[in-house]
C-alpha cells in the first residue's frame, strides 16, 4: 500500500511538472518573429552570395574588400540565426528568394567598372530593407532570443550601409532624391510668394481706402 501511495504521488509529481513545463515547450515564435527569422537568413544568404561575386569580378579593390566583409559578417549572423532556429523549432528557406537570386544574376551577368556601379547601386537599397526590417522586428517582435537576433544585426547593416553610401558617388550611384530647382516643391515656393504679394497689396489699397475715408 505505502509503494503504491508513493508510485501515485510520483506519477501525480511527473504529471505536473510535465503540464507546467508545456506551455515553454509549446510556446513558438509569432508570426513576426518567424518571417523575421526566415527573411533574415534569405538575407543573408543573398549577401553572402553577393559577396562572393563581388570578390570574383569586382574591377576596383573597394568592391571587392566589401564584398568580402559581405561574406565574413552574414556569415557569422547567419550562424548565430541558424542556431536559435533550430532551437525554437523554426524552419528557414534553403536559398535566397527568386528576385533576389535574379537581382544577383543581373549584376553579375555585367563586367568591368559596370559590375562595380550596379554591385553598389543594388547593395544600398538591399541594406535599407534589411535594416528597416530588423528595427520592426526589435519593435514589434515577442520572442525575445529573435529581437536580440535582430537587435545584433542592426549595428552590423548600419555600418555595412554608410559604407556603401560613403563609397556611391565615387561610382556614380545616387544615395538620396533631391527636390532641386524645379518639381512640385519650386512651384510651392513660387506659388506662396505670389500668395504673400497679393495679400500684401491687397492689405495696402485697403489701408489707402481707410486713410481717404477719414480725411474726407
């Protein structure tokens, strides 16, 4: 009687540590937390691999020095990102998505200091997604292994990115969009200075009518 007594309060001990241990085992990522992790590596994996060609093809030393850095830094992110995955039971895609395999294919398919322009002219855009992407993620993720995931990434893109940027007009790629002499915003300005003319005019014929009136 007393070993089955003790067998039951064991089997009663078991079953509960296993009920309050559920939830931790069950609990996954979020949705956010899942794309960020699978975006990610598919980030990764299309930079590593824009990396590489960058130190094949490149026709100056700066490219190919950033296509190296390309490779050693999302090579160690993407180790670190493939390492929670398999801890949180998170499945990631094997290869790079189809526009960027394509976005890839265009670039290399050039040679000469015309890869270099279009390698940088793809890279900035690609590492403003990737950074806008990992603030979301630190923001509005709930896994807290992924926002520190993605909050280790930030500084690593934000570096990559003012590089490139720093290194764009030397191959005349654009960084920013300016608003310049003409457009929308030249005629704002043009149209506003109009504007304060005639309410100006306007505000001295009717301090002239005010004046004649009192003199009359």
């Amino acid at each position: 009687m007393k070993l089955t007594r003790r067998l039951t309060l064991t089997v009663m001990v078991a079953s509960a540590a296993v009920v309050l241990a559920a939830p931790a085992a069950l609990a996954a990522p979020s949705a956010q937390d899942q794309s960020w992790m699978a975006a990610a590596h598919q980030g990764n994996l299309a930079e590593i691999a824009a990396g590489q060609a960058a130190v094949a093809q490149a026709s100056t030393d700066t490219v190919r020095q950033f296509g190296q850095m390309l490779i050693d830094d999302h090579t160690a992110l993407d180790a670190n990102l493939t390492a929670a995955a398999n801890q949180l039971g998170v499945t990631l895609p094997g290869s790079p998505t189809p526009e960027q395999q394509a976005e890839l294919a265009s670039v290399t398919a050039k040679t000469g200091a015309a890869f270099d322009t279009a390698w940088i002219t793809v890279q900035i855009p690609a590492h403003r997604a990737t950074l806008a992407a990992s603030q979301a993620e630190v923001a509005n993720g709930t896994d807290q292994t992924v926002k520190d995931l993605a909050a280790a990434s930030t500084p690593v893109v934000e570096h990559h990115l003012h590089e490139l940027v720093a290194a764009a007009p030397d191959y005349g790629v654009p960084t920013s969009v300016s608003a310049g002499d003409g457009g929308q915003a030249a005629h704002s300005g043009r149209g506003l200075g109009v504007a304060l003319v005639a309410l100006g005019s306007a505000a001295a014929v009717l301090t002239g009518w005010r004046l004649t009136r009192r003199r009359a």
